[in-house]
C-alpha cells in the first residue's frame, strides 16, 4: 500500500490515465478539466466479495428472540432461521427482491462499496432461485455492479428433508443446467454451504463439477462451523475462494496458498453470531494467503451493509494490520472475483475512487465508531 503525497490523478474514458505527485503532472494534461479533491485522500472504492443480497423479508424477529435467551436451534426446530427467509424470498415477486435489493446497494454505494458479489440460495427451488436470478439480471441492467453466483445448494429445503444425497444430485444435473440455461451469462459462480448437516465434501465437488462444466467458478461456504475441508476442496477443483474458514486447517491453509485460492473472511458474521472462533486471518498470510474481507451480508447471520464495521473487525479481531484490512477489501477482494481492474489505482483501473476528509486513512480504524462517508470523484467526461 503506497502513499503519495499532494497527488494528482488523470482520468480518461473511466479509467486512471496517469498518477503521481501534482507537480510532475505531464503537460499533456495541463489544460485538463479539474477536480479539486480538497485535500482528501483517494483510496480505491471497496470491493465485497460474498454477499447474500437478494431476499424476501427480514429475521428482526428471530434475532430479539436470541437476545431474550432462546436459542438458534429451538428457532430453527420451530421452522424459523433460514427457513423463515426461504418463505419470505418464495413468496416474494421479483419486484418486491429489486426493490429491497436496490435500497441495500444504495447503503453500500453511499459508504464506498462500488462492485460486490451476490449470490442466489434463499429460493432453494428452481422457480424461486429463478425469481433471484430474474432480479438480480433486473439490477445489473440498472447498471449495478454485481457478480452473480448460484447457491441452490444453500441448505437441504424442507421437501428434501434428511434427503441431502437426493437434493444435490437435483441440483448437479438439473438445476445449474436449467438456471444457465434460463440466464445465459448471468451467473460466473457456483456455491455450496459444506457443512456438517448439511451438504458433505462428495455432494459439494459433485455440484462444483457440474457447475464447472457450465461455466461456474467454485466459490465454497467452507470450515464455518467445524473443519470438513472445504478449503482443501476449493483448492483441489480450481476455485475462486473458499469463505467463512473459522475452522481451516494447516493443509487447507497451505493448498489455498499454492493454488492462488482467496480465503475471504466474515468477522460480521462471527461477531453478529457472538461466536469466539475468529478465523485464523495472520496464519493464513504468514501460509501465503492474499486474504480478503466480506460482509457475508444476509439477513440470518450478518445484516451488515457497513464496510467500516468488517474493516475495524479484520484490524481488531483477526489482527490484521490496517494496509493488509484495507486491501483484503480492495485490490484481494477484487481479484477473487476477476477483477484486475478494479480494488487499486494505479494506470488503466477504473476509476472507481473514494475521498476521503481525513488527515490519515488510518483514522477510519481508529476512530472506532466514526460514520465516516466518502465523496466520490465526479469526473463528467
Ligand atoms: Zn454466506
């Protein structure tokens, strides 16, 4: 993480042109059109690389029960937890999901978000995880900045009960096929939750395979509860990343390391869950890791739309220093999704700039509650 001092930046056709001090600007650019930051810092634009953004309702309900003392597992036995928002996502239209959506990608704009990961797996049937991927091709089309993944295999639905074996084969053969099918070119990812109860390490490489035949990178819900090697796995079929990681191995740090996997880590969730497992962020970069943050935003686990929030988590609670926090939401996040233009500044990235008013980047850590809000660079050509 470099910094330049009384800097000036040059934007052509929406991307960086030329970077450097003010005063060795190029004549070439004297008579530019200017903009004048005012003194604040220019930082990349954040980068969330796995969020859950498309959903009905919300589970303010299931949570004040929690703070009253009643466990998640007596919600769930109830028919509550996820199962709440697969209801509320089923019975939604898909004007009802954009809706939602939009004002969540509103939040996240106005605090500096400006691409993030989004992921189907509240409609766990094929019609309403089509419904997900009808609004989610609604908000690209308003020129949202969204990479899609597909995550049918969620959680086991209902009507699949103690059936998982029969639920992902389902989804291997009919459903990943019919939803590329349905939405050619929406989705660049597939995703599995492999859990203890819910889907095994074979169901999961059997999903990914599929999905990877169609064109799906893996991304993989892996080692979030207890160690079942879903790191390892998405080192061995070639993935994008593995997510959550709380409970990774040695190896699974190691293969991820040698095979250029992303480790993205959700503090959000392990604070919001008050759960005491903080992923192992300073072994995964000391094994070689290039560690990335997300806000797993969902409305279960991590209601979270704050960028901040998970930025002081990594520096807090995984120890990060606060340049590997920074560009674990940055330049890693952003090339966990194939993004080489984004998540840094330097000549030919998009110019995606935030402005800051503070006298140190630092500050945005350190003043622990600060609702600090970036200006974005408006350049008009
Ligand atoms: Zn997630």
């Amino acid at each position: 993480m470099d910094r330049i001092e009384d800097a000036a930046l040059v934007v052509e056709e929406g991307r960086i042109a030329w970077m450097g001090r003010r005063a060795d600007l190029p004549v070439a650019w004297a008579d530019a059109e200017r903009v004048d930051g005012g003194g604040a810092w220019a930082t990349p634009g954040f980068v969330d690389p796995h969020t859950h953004l498309v959903f009905g309702g919300d589970r303010s309900g299931e949570f004040n029960r929690r703070l009253h003392g009643v466990s998640y597992a007596q919600i769930a036995a109830e028919g509550g937890g996820i199962r709440e928002t697969v209801r509320a996502t089923r019975a939604a239209t898909v004007a009802e999901l954009v809706e939602a959506a939009e004002g969540r990608l509103e939040e996240l704009r106005s605090r500096g978000v400006v691409h993030l990961e989004a992921k189907t797996g509240y409609g766990l049937d094929l019609e309403a995880e089509s419904r997900q991927l009808e609004a989610y091709a609604a908000l690209k089309a308003k020129g949202w900045n969204l990479d899609v993944t597909l995550l049918p295999a969620h959680d086991i639905p209902t009507e699949f009960a103690g059936d998982a074996e029969r639920y992902a084969a389902l989804v291997a053969t009919e459903w990943l096929p019919e939803l590329v099918r349905r939405f050619p070119g929406l989705a660049r990812y597939g995703d599995v939750f492999i859990e203890k109860g819910v889907f095994t390490v074979e169901q999961g490489r059997r999903i990914f395979l599929a999905g990877k035949a169609l064109g799906l990178t893996p991304r993989v819900h892996a080692d979030e509860l207890s160690w079942t090697g879903g790191a390892e796995l998405a080192a061995e079929l070639g993935g994008a990343s593995a997510d959550h990681l709380m409970f990774c191995s040695d190896s699974g740090m190691k293969a991820m390391a040698a095979t250029g996997v992303t480790p993205i880590l959700l503090p959000g969730t392990t604070l919001f869950l008050g759960m005491r497992d903080w992923a192992p962020a300073r072994k995964m970069i000391e094994a070689g890791c290039a560690v990335a943050l997300a806000s797993d935003f969902n409305p279960g686990s991590c209601p979270c739309l704050d960028p901040l929030l998970i930025l002081r988590l990594g520096c807090l609670q995984l120890r990060m220093t606060f340049e590997e926090a920074f560009t674990a939401m940055t330049l890693h996040a952003a090339r966990s999704l194939g993004q080489p233009d984004l998540g840094h500044l330097q000549v030919g990235a998009r110019a995606e700039v935030l402005l800051w008013d503070l006298k140190d980047p630092l500050e945005l850590v350190y003043w622990v509650g600060g609702s600090f809000l970036p200006r974005r660079m408006n350049v008009t050509s």
